[in-house]
C-alpha cells in the first residue's frame, strides 16, 4: 500500500478504487470518499466565519428575517469555499424554514374557520424548537471545520 509523505487528509484510494481514502498520518483508515475529496482543515477564521453564517441566523430573527445574516456572511465571504458552503447552507435553510412557516400559517388559517387549525399552533412550536436546534448543530459542526447539510432544506443556492 502507497504511504504519503504529507499529513494526515483525503487521498486517492491506494488500492486504485477511484475513490479517494483518509489517511489518518499513521495509517489509512477505512473512511472511503467517491466525491471530491473533502476541504482540507480550515484555519480559525476560516471556522469561525463557518459558524457565524449559522449563528447570526439567531441574531437576525429579532429583526424577522433569519435569512439576513447568512446572506451577509455568504456574500462578504464568498471567495472562502468552506465559509461559502455553509453560509449557503444556512441561507438554503432559513429561506425553507421561512416558506415552510408561511405554508404553516395558511393552512392554520384556513384551519381555524374549520377549528381544526388550532390543532395546527402546537406545530409552531416545534418547528422554531427544530430550527433552534439545528441551527446549533451546524455553527458547531462549522466550527470545528466540519461540512454539515441541515435536512428537509431546499437547496436554492449551490
């Protein structure tokens, strides 16, 4: 098996799979990638920018519009691959939370001249409980230099 000289990140599969393997710098690992191999480690800024494209979605809700601060970290930052794939991330995840609460509300409406609406406002609830928490979830993953796809997102940026 080939040994690399360099430290430890993703590298052709040795054992010519045309995957790419993890290379731990003592040994290889039984991590597999097909696709392009992952961003090697992000320096500090690197990651704390990766965590504020999630975290000033928190900040920007008191102002009613989650989707601003991911936008302005996305934006300011684009030229950073990582910083750029989770504030797109967290952009994508917002905008669908948004559409998915406005689709809530109108059906809650709709609901409430049948009474069975009211049945629908426990669902608010979560939902915010939901995106609290993964919004945490990912400025963590971002922070520590990891990649992180929230789910049930709509992917309307790349």
């Amino acid at each position: 098996m080939n040994v690399p000289s360099a430290g430890p990140g993703w590298y052709p599969d040795p054992q010519g799979t045309g995957s790419y393997r993890y290379w731990d710098g003592t040994r290889w690992t039984d991590a597999l990638s097909s696709a392009i191999p992952p961003a090697a480690t992000a320096s500090s800024d690197t990651t704390t920018w990766a965590m504020a494209a999630h975290l000033t979605a928190l900040a920007a809700l008191f102002i009613g519009l989650p989707f601003v601060g991911p936008l302005i970290v996305y934006l300011t930052k684009k030229d950073n691959p990582f910083v750029r794939r989770h504030a797109a991330e967290a952009l994508n995840f917002n905008l669908s939370i948004m559409l998915y609460t406005l689709i809530l509300g109108i059906v809650t409406i709709i609901g409430l001249v049948f009474i069975v609406g009211i049945l629908l406002l426990p669902l608010f609830l979560v939902l915010f409980v939901v995106w609290i928490v993964l919004v945490i979830l990912a400025a963590v993953a971002g922070s520590r230099g990891e990649e992180y796809r929230y789910p049930l997102t709509i992917r309307f940026l790349s």
